[in-house]
C-alpha cells in the first residue's frame, strides 16, 4: 500500500513493502521519495503535476530523452513476435543483429559481445572472464585485480569488491584478497605546489609501485572508468588512462574500461575509451544508455585477441560457464537497437559534441557561488563540489548540503544527484541550450536557496 502526501512542494511516498537500494533498513516505510507519474523529453513529472527537469537522466542513463515512441514502439512490435528465447541453446535473430551492430561500433578488435541484465553483471562477468581466461592460459595464480579509490563498479559480490567507495563497504563482506586500491585521479587532490603533469606522473609510478609490490604474474586486470561517475564526475589528468594502459600492456595485465556510464553518447562518443582517451581496452563493460533504461540490459565487449590466446592454447572444450536467464533478451535487444536508431537518426553524437562546450561554459558560471569550490564538466556530465567552508572542510556537513540542494531544486523544477559534496548532472543528450539555461539557473538557485539555509 503506498500512502502519497503532499508537502509544500514535493510528492513524497511512504512505503513499507520496498527495500530501495542503499536503504537504511532501520528506516523502512519512513523515508520519503519524490513520486514520479510521467516523463517526457528531458522532464519528469512528479505526482503532483510538477514538471521537473530530469537533471541526472534517470540515473545517467535516460540518454535519448524519456518517453521515445519509437523504442516503445519497437519492444511491443518485439513482445509480440517473440517474448523470450533461451541464450543458451537458441538465437534470435533481433539479439544477433544488435551484437553485429555493436561489434561494428565498438573500437578495435572488441567484437565480442556478452549480453548481461545490467552494469554490475557486466563488471562481475568481466572479472570472471580474467579468471576464465587465466586459467585457460595455466596461470592461475594471476587473478587479482587493481582498482582505485572512488572507483564504482557494481552491486555484484565482485562488482562491490572491486569499487573504491568506502562508504558503501560499511556492513558488507568483500571477496578477500582479491582488490588491490590506488589513489583515485582527482585533480583536486593534487598536493599544493604540483603541475598536472607531475601529479599525472605519481599516479602512474603509483599504478606501476603496486604491481611490482604485488607481483605482475598475481594481477590479472586493471579496471577503471574512463571518467569516474559515481565518485563525483573525476576527470583524470590529460594523458592518464593512456598510460595506465601502457603500464597494464607492459605488464601483461589486462585492461578493462568500465564504460557503463561514459558509453552511448555521455561524451559524445559511442565509446570513450578509444575516441576521448586513446585506449582500446581488452574488455569493455556497458549498460544504462545501451538501451536508455527504457529496459535492462548491458554489454560486455571482449577482443578478438583474448578469445584468440584461448583459442591458441588448445583444442579442448573451452565454456566460459557464465550467462544469465535474460542474456540478449528479446525485448531488451529490440530497444536497444531502437535506441541505436535514435542516435543514427537525431544525430545525437555530433548533438552531443556541439553543445558540449556550451554546456561547460554555462556549468562552469556557477563557480562564482562562495559555496561551490570546483566545477568539473566533461561531455554532458558535470560535478559541482559544494563545501561550506574550504577552510574548515566537513564531509559529512558538505554532503548533507548537497542534498538540500537537491531538495531546494526539486521545489524548483529540477532534480540533482547530489554524490559526496557534489551535485551531479548527467542530462539527457537531447538537451538544448535553452533547456541548458534553464538547468543550471535552477540550480544556481537552489545552492542559494541552501547555502541561505532556507
Ligand atoms: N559501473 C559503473 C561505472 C557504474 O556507474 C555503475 C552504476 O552506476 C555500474 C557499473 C553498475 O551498473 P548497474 O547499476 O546497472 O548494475
């Protein structure tokens, strides 16, 4: 039973029956959640009527805007002919074509493709892939994994193991020994006194430390977003993740690029990874703007070099004896090619690439905020870091501020991801500029309101 009430300005729902992800189930029923009944374009609407621009597009992943007729068009037109099919024994020609397509998109020699249920399964299947892998190479010593702090990775045992924030380890078990953390690449750490270039450099001597101290034949992979989303929107210092990379080849490590956020258009790219950063990774992991979260679905990207040392290594029955009951479903499949034939035919890429900038000017206006002590944007993401007071600094107090801004702008018409002391936009791609206005003058309004303590 859910019971709606209305405050000033927002719907709020109490609910005793769901267990909502990170919930404090001390709290059960009492927390309060905005109800949403409708969306459309880059807006939901919330049970009251209230328009509110979708601020981190569902959860970065709304990417073609809500309520596309076409994909909703394409799953009934799916669900009809054919409502599921087993991956195991059996194909379907809808799941095929979108591989073949993804494949074609994908850089390199990623031709590969695992379907999964989300991000988290691709992560977990990533890893199990280097176990996999590893062993069918007799090495089975070399499965550890290096990670970084701040790093987020999944809500799979291996997928959490692997991410960095430690607030989310609290009262939960981690595989041991498996995870080795380096510094995350956050060029606000950057020691007083230091270029970019030199703290680019400790970075890698770091990255490079901790596999001589482990030992390479023990590292089986390297896993990192080509931009850290959920530590905040971490924008790595310039030529990073390529040297990380030429570290894990000179090691013979396996690189794996966790894109599920930065795939399918964030940066203006399909992928990252080869057209911002330069890498072609061995392993790429997608999910979310995959099919614009109109339904679940991710993707694991494997190169044709892994399957080929495999390959190389016998004529023996060789099963990656890993797969789930909605691998390639149907339905998902046919969204998101739907999905894929939006950004063919909106040309949302060159949309993304072309209103980028615009976006970053407009974001970066709010640094002028006594409150905001770094504005970091990057394609359509962007992170405002909130502190109080920078000289007296209050994680805890920050990170409480950043959630009534999120308050003070859903009052206002515009939702927040507040992360850390951050408020976080990852809009859909669809945006325009004066939607873009719009945007950050709400929010701009809501770090006053806050800050005023209204
Ligand atoms: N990897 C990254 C980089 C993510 O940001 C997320 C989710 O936000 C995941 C993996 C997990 O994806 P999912 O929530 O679809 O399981």
């Amino acid at each position: 039973m859910t019971d709606t009430s209305n405050s000033q300005t927002n719907v709020r729902s109490e609910d005793s029956h769901i267990v909502r992800p990170w919930q404090d189930v001390t709290a059960l029923g009492q927390d309060e959640a905005t109800v949403l009944e409708g969306s459309s374009g880059i807006y939901v609407k919330d049970a009251d009527g209230n328009n509110l621009i979708d601020g981190p597009g569902g959860m970065w992943c709304v990417n073609v805007g809500h309520g596309r007729r076409e994909i909703i068009d394409a799953v009934v037109k799916q669900m009809e002919e054919l409502s599921y099919f087993s991956p195991w024994t059996m194909s379907a020609p809808i799941t095929t074509k979108l591989a073949e397509r993804l494949a074609g998109i994908a850089p390199g020699d990623l031709n590969n493709v695992f379907f999964t249920t989300g991000g988290s399964t691709a992560v977990d299947s990533a890893l199990r892939f280097v176990f996999f892998y590893n062993n069918c190479l007799g090495r089975p010593e070399k499965k550890q994994i290096i990670s970084r702090v701040n790093g987020y990775h999944g809500s799979t045992y291996l997928s959490s193991s692997v991410s960095g924030k430690k607030s989310e380890k609290a009262h939960m078990d981690m595989a041991k020994g498996l995870c080795h953390f380096i510094s995350s690449p956050k060029p606000k750490d950057r020691p007083k006194g230091m270029s970019a270039d030199d703290f680019c450099d400790k970075l890698i001597a770091e990255l490079e430390a901790k596999i001589l101290e482990v030992g390479a034949d023990k590292i089986g992979a390297f896993i990192a977003e080509p931009v850290m989303g959920s530590g905040g929107v971490v924008i790595s210092p310039e030529g990073y993740f390529k040297r990380c990379h030429e570290i894990c080849k000179k090691y013979d490590i396996l690189f794996i690029a966790d894109e599920v956020v930065t795939s399918f258009g964030r940066l203006g790219y399909y992928f990252a990874s080869e057209d911002v950063f330069g890498v072609v990774p061995d392993m790429i992991t997608t999910a979310k703007g995959l099919t614009s979260g109109y339904l679940p679905m991710g993707a694991l990207f494997i190169s044709d070099r892994l399957m080929a040392d495999i390959n190389s290594t016998t004529n023996e029955y060789r099963a990656f004896t890993s797969g789930f009951t909605y691998s390639g479903h149907p339905a998902s499949a046919a969204c998101a090619m739907a999905n894929l034939d939006i950004f063919e035919n909106d040309k949302l890429l060159e949309h993304v690439r072309d209103i980028a900038p615009y976006f970053a000017e407009a974001m970066k206006t709010l640094s002028d905020l006594p409150v905001v002590t770094d504005v970091r944007v990057i394609g359509l993401m962007a992170g405002v870091e909130c502190e109080l007071d920078a000289d007296d600094p209050d994680e805890e107090r920050d990170c409480a501020f950043a959630m009534k801004v999120d308050e003070a702008c859903q009052d206002l018409g515009l939702l927040v991801r507040p992360i850390y002391n951050s408020c976080v936009m990852s809009p859909p791609l669809t945006i325009t500029k004066p939607q873009i206005d719009k945007m950050v003058s709400i929010l701009r309004a809501g770090i006053t309101k806050a800050a005023a303590g209204e």
